[in-house]
C-alpha cells in the first residue's frame, strides 16, 4: 500500500504519529513563509502544511511546483492545527510535511473540483471522471451503493433469489420503443435490448423459482423527456402463490426497510389510494402527499348539489368540471400576484384559460374574482363544500378555482396544486411521503400520431397484467371501466416503482392479446413462448419492478436523477465524454448486412 491512512480519517487521537497519504492537491495556499495544501481522496480532505523556515529546501522546491489536481503521495507528522475547522471531520488537525512524491502531473482541471463547482451541466459531463471526484457527486454515488446493498440484504433476507436475463432478447411491449441491435449471424434479423425482463421473470416463476429479484439495466427508446435515461435500472421482483396483498406488504417492507437503513427514517405504513380518487383529489396518479390540499368539485361527477351553473357565468355554465384547492393562509395575496398566478397557469405548458378565486377575508367576509355573477351568499356555498369534502377553510384562506373538460381542469389544477406547494414551502425535499395507488384502469383508449382511425386499446400497465376477476365480463361491454390488479408506489409524487398480478392463464392471455389488436397469428409471433409456457403449469403470480435512479434521487433530496448515474447520458441521448453515438466502419456495416442511406 503507497498509503498508511486516508485523507478523511485522521483525528486528535492520531497527533505524534508519521503518516502516509496519497491523493490529489484541491488547493495550495503558499503565503511565503507558509505553504498549506489540501489533498483529497475519495474518504475526504486533510490539510498539509509546511513551514519554510523549518523545511528542506528540496521539499518546498517540490511544493512549489504542485498544480491543482497533482497526484502526489505527502509523509508527515500529525499535528494538531493552531485554527482549527470544524466544518471538516479532520479539521483539528494537519500533516507537517517531510515528504513529498508528485505520483503524476495534471493539467489545469476545466473547472473547479469543489462541492460547488463553476463548471456547466456540458463541461461536467464531458469531464464526468472529474466530476466525479466532487464530494457532492460521489456521496450520490454512494448513497446508490448502499441502497442496492441494503436491497440485496433485505430480498436475500425474504428468501428472494437473484437470477439475470439476458440482454439480447426479442421485443417486450412496455409501451416504448426498443433498442435494436444487428444480428451478425443473421443478417436483416435484430436483437431487442429489454424494457424490462418482464416475460423472463415470468418464466421463472413457471419454473419454479417463486421469488426472483434482479437489479437490472434496462432500455428504453423515447423522446427523452427531461430527466429521463435512455438506459436506466429497476430492482426488478416477481413471487408465486401470492395475492396483491402480499406484493403490496413484501415491498412496503423492502420501501420502509431501505428508509430505516440508508437514513435512519422509519417510515409510517404506507397509505393506500385508489387511481379513481387520486384522480378525484389530485388530479394525478401520483400525488404528492407530503401536503394535502384536496380537490374541492363545485360542479363535476361527483358533486351533490351543483354549485356554479345557471348564474350566467359562461365559463362555469359550459365546464363540465369546476374545481378549486384551498391555498391556506394567502388571502393577502395582492391583486399582481394573483395576476402573475392567473398568467402562471395560462403558460402554453399548463394551458388553462383562466383561473377563479375567491378571498376569505380576515373579517370573515368573501371576495371574489367572479363578484358579478355570484353573490356573498353563493360563495358561502362554495365554501361549505370546501368544509364538507376538502379542507376546513378559515377566514385568511384563498380558494383558486379552475374549470373545463373533466380530464384537462383536473390536470392543470394538478400542476397548480404542486405550484402552490412549492410556494407554501410544503415540499420539502428531507421530507417523505409514500404512498400506494392502486386499482390503475387495465387499458386506455389511445390514437397514434392523433390519427383517430388509429384509435385501440392500448394496455396502462402491460399486456401481462391481469383484470380484477370481478371485471372482467365488463371487458366485453365497457373495456375502459376494468380495473386492473395493478399498483403504483409514489414517494413524494413521484413513480417508483409499478407491478401488477398478472395473468397465468393461457385463454384470458389471449383475449388481452385480442383486445389490444393482435390477431392469433401476431400473438403467437410475438410471444407464443409465454403462450406455451403458460400451458406447462404457470402458477399464480406477479410482481413489481422500482426504478432505481430515481428512488436514489428522491433518497438523496434531489430532483434529478443524473447525478446518481455515474455516467449518465445527456438530454439528447448522448454520452459527451466517449462522444456516443456515432457512425461506425463501413466494414462493420458491410460486415452487419446493413446499408445506411
Ligand atoms: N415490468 C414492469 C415495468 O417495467 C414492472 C412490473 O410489472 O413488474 O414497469
């Protein structure tokens, strides 16, 4: 070993001792008769000093020749520092030199390798390996490292077996689009990199298996959303003989498990919602309920008394929802900031055409944007509503309410809601929220390109995921009111993971296959192996798969998920740093049978 200690574990009790460190040079501050220089390595930082008038010359000659990112290997007696800081875990004390190896040169790095860095989100990641060394990025990339840890221990813990797929497969339907790769032996013929190893852990559980769980790559080709990767990883589950219940117990346990271990946090039992009411009270599949307030219907599906129509206020009069949330406390909203709200939800991203609101006055009287057409006495109707099927409303509150088609009023007041979280301070990332949404609708009517004569049946989940029995005669008369045995887990409003139960009958797995617009022939093409399978003795079965980034993100209290990649692609797709994709030999396509127009 070049090293006796690290760079983050010397402390008091260390002072008197000679040491060796390696790692590279952050910083160097040469005060002319004084000289301290910061070495890093990935366990933290310690300071190195040396004394002019007490160091060889040789030695500072070496020093004086260090740049910023050196590799050098520093000897030295621990002392305790005079100015101690105690912002840093060795801050107490220092090395006072009495050797010094420069292991390697570097040239100047393109930006500061410090927690807050002046390097832009392009340079980083053409310089990832530099980015890496940042403190902030690492701590990301080991916060990842106990997580999938901590994952191994509790499935391994549950009797859950660890079993890998194959990367070179044939399509999966996940609603996205493969990435393809050519097939040398058999020219014009590709492999499908998986969405995920759905059929695969399917077929484990016909063999037998019971209870499979991987952490697992998988691909995906979309228009990268931001935030999104084109490769990303799922702890990927599936278990035999059980009931959504048991799914739903057994990764509550791994969700509060991974809380409890990586952060100390033991986390209440997790709520359950049904998909129709976070629709009702959210306006979304995955709420955030870090903060409550619910969606109050004035005028809508599920509204007793219609409390806005025939008061001549078209908007109202023409919605087939009106809907509002309560913003606790921000009555005194002045008449700008109402408007830059009103302007907020107008923006071509939220597409809303206006916005309602009505002030509950300190005093207890109410005020409205809508006075002309709806009296005090109105408004304390809508305010009963509001006490009855949301959130008790006091005077100080503001009610913000929005109207139109069912599906977009829920959508943008959706987006609103999250809005007025943010502002109200009540999303704050070191809280946790979790939350099941289950009973998701088994298929969706979907166009492709907007082309209605396109219009089918697509499935929300999978093509594998099994009806609610008690559904499924509905499957022939109103295919879009079925319910599937599917499940969603949101952690503060985001999507973690999914599952469902899923079919293990051959006859209802055709059916589906027929309801979503394969004929036979296209069924069997495509999947006929989990068809057959299905006829050797396929056990009751079904599971759920985490995305992995993204629940290291939210565990980490950030937003993006980039930073818990080591080397994530970029927005376009692309890996700067090795500069992929790119063209490749002609001699490689000739040898692939492919002709690239
Ligand atoms: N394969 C599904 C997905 O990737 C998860 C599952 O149903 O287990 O979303």
């Amino acid at each position: 070993m070049l090293r006796t200690h690290t760079c983050g574990e010397l402390r008091m009790e260390h002072t008197g001792t000679e040491v060796t460190l390696c790692g590279w040079v952050q910083r160097i501050r040469d005060k002319g008769g004084m000289i301290w220089i910061d070495l890093r390595d990935r366990y933290g930082l310690t300071q190195l000093i040396l004394d002019e008038s007490k160091t060889a010359p040789e030695l500072l000659q070496t020093a004086r020749t260090l740049g910023r990112e050196f590799v050098v290997k520093a000897t030295g007696e621990v002392i305790e520092r005079v100015a101690k800081n105690p912002n840093l875990p060795t801050g107490d004390i220092e090395i006072r030199l009495t050797g010094l190896e420069v292991l390697n040169p570097a040239k100047l790095p393109p930006f500061l390798i410090e927690d807050e860095t002046d390097g832009g989100d392009d340079l980083r990641m053409k310089y990832r390996y530099l980015d890496l060394r940042r403190g902030s990025v690492r701590r990301n990339l080991e916060l990842r490292h106990r997580m999938a840890q901590q994952t191994r221990i509790y499935m391994d813990g549950q009797d859950f077996i660890e079993v890998e797929t194959p990367v070179l497969i044939k399509s999966t339907p996940e609603g996205a689009r493969d990435f393809v790769v050519p097939s040398r032996m058999n020219p014009g013929e590709f492999y499908a990199l998986p969405q995920s190893p759905q059929t695969f852990k399917q077929l484990l559980m016909v063999s037998g298996f019971d209870r499979y769980y991987q952490i697992v790559k998988c691909f995906r080709d979309e228009d990268l959303r931001a935030d999104r990767q084109p490769e990303f990883t799922q702890i990927d589950c599936e278990m035999s003989f059980i009931e959504q219940e048991d799914i739903l117990q057994m990764f509550e346990g791994l969700i509060r498990h991974l809380f409890k271990n990586v952060k100390g946090i033991d986390l209440p039992e997790v709520p359950r919602m049904t998909y129709a009411d976070a629709m009702q009270f959210y306006g979304s599949d995955k709420p955030d309920t870090r903060f409550g307030m619910p969606f109050v219907e004035l005028k809508g599906a599920f509204d007793t008394v219609d409390l806005t129509s025939g008061k001549a206020f078209p908007v109202f009069d023409a919605a087939e929802l009106v809907v509002g949330i309560n913003a606790k406390g921000c009555a005194g909203y002045t008449r700008k900031q109402l408007d830059e709200l009103t302007e907020w939800v107008k923006r071509p991203q939220i597409g809303a055409k206006g916005l309602v609101y009505v002030r509950y006055n300190p005093d207890g009287t109410l005020k409205s944007s809508v006075d002309k057409f709806y009296s005090e006495e109105d408004l304390k109707g809508w305010v009963a509503q509001f006490n009855t099927s949301g959130e008790p409303c006091e005077p100080g509150d503001l009610l913000l309410i929005m109207a139109g088609e069912t599906a977009k009023a829920r959508k943008q007041l959706n987006e609103l809601r999250l809005e007025m979280g943010t502002r109200l301070g009540l999303r704050d990332p070191n809280k946790f929220s979790a939350l099941w949404v289950l009973d998701f609708p088994l298929l969706e009517w979907g166009e492709e390109d907007g082309k209605p004569e396109t219009g089918r049946w697509f499935a929300m989940h999978h093509p594998f995921t099994s009806p609610k029995p008690e559904d499924i005669p509905l499957l022939e008369t109103d295919p879009g009111s079925v319910r599937a045995n599917a499940y969603d887990m949101v952690i503060n409003g985001t999507e973690v993971g999914g599952g469902s139960i899923r079919i293990f009958q051959k006859e209802l797995q055709s059916m589906m296959f027929g309801k979503l617009g394969f004929t036979p022939e296209e069924a069997k093409a495509q999947f006929g192996f989990l068809l057959d399978a299905f006829e050797f003795g396929a056990p009751p079965h079904g599971g759920i798969a985490f995305g992995f980034d993204r629940l290291c993100s939210i565990f980490g209290g950030a937003d993006s998920i980039r930073d818990f990649i080591a080397f994530p692609k970029n927005n376009s797709g692309r890996d700067v740093m090795i500069d992929s994709p790119s063209t490749i030999a002609q001699a490689q396509l000739d040898e692939l049978k492919i002709a690239v127009k």
